[in-house]
C-alpha cells in the first residue's frame, strides 16, 4: 500500500511540472503584455481572448461571437522577436467578407467596434518574416489577442 501512495506522490509532482499543452508557455500572455483598456474605458475581459507560440511567417485564425449590444476592444501584442508589425483581419464566418484589415491602418495593433448583430467572424493574425523552424519556441514568441468588451451606449431617444 506505501508503494501505491508512492508512486501516486510522485506522479502527482511530476504533473506539475509539465505543460498542458504546447501552448503554456504563452498562456496568459495576452492578460499580461495587451494592456487593459479597462481602467480607462469601462471594458471587461472577454473569455474568447487567447494567446499562443508563434513563429515568424505564421498566420493563424481563430473563430469568436460577437453579440448585438456590445462593444468590442481587440488588441494584439507578441513579444520583441516577432517583430512589428503583426497583420490582423476580422472577418464575416458566414459571408467571408472581411470586416477590418489593420493593414489598411498602418498595422495598429487595436481596434474598436459596436457590433449591431450578433454574428460570427474570424481573427485572423499573420506575423511577419518566413521563419524555417516553425513552431519551435528558441525560433518564436509569444502572442497574444485581448478581447474586452463593454454595453454599448444608448444613443437616440
């Protein structure tokens, strides 16, 4: 029975000492390094929010809900090493047609938006540079997309 209680201690500390997944390293990346607009504005975090590892040359979507009444704050930030930058577009999930292209924006890295309808749409992010060892953490960094959001205002009678 000791041996049991053992090997059950020992593999409960060795669990703790590696990652979830590829992506733990940069897991709060985006709660650490975007800067909140909370304080300032009024928004809250949005759970849909996700950082992850990214080599130069990579571009990755990922697909998010947007609901009617709200206001929306995305702001993506990367460590050093990817650059500046970092393209990002946000796009129809239904339709495809493409809403905002920061590329058109002098590749800010923030964006706000009253959203009418709920609907679907797709972050997509390209980080600059063609990297030969893609997804290796000693040739990436760190991504991150914050998303917040707030009640939109009322306006009108």
């Amino acid at each position: 029975m000791k041996k049991v209680i053992s090997g059950l201690m020992i593999l409960a500390m060795i669990s703790l000492h590696l990652p979830l997944n590829s992506q733990a390293p940069c897991a709060m990346f985006h709660r650490k390094s975007c800067g909140s607009m909370a304080s300032e504005t009024g928004f809250i975090y949005n759970s849909q929010s996700k950082s992850g590892l990214f080599a130069p040359g990579t571009t990755s979507k990922m697909k998010c809900i947007f609901y009617s009444g709200m206001d929306y704050s995305i702001t993506i930030c990367a460590d050093r090493l990817l650059g500046d930058g970092i393209q990002f577009t946000l796009t129809d999930a239904a339709t495809g047609e493409l809403l905002y292209d920061n590329a058109t924006d002098n590749k800010v890295p923030h964006m706000e938006f009253s959203c009418e309808s709920s609907r679907n749409m797709v972050i997509t992010v390209t980080v600059p540079g063609a990297g030969i060892n893609k997804g290796k953490a000693a040739d990436g960094g760190c991504l991150g997309i914050l998303i917040e959001q707030k009640k939109s205002p009322k306006v009108g009678f």
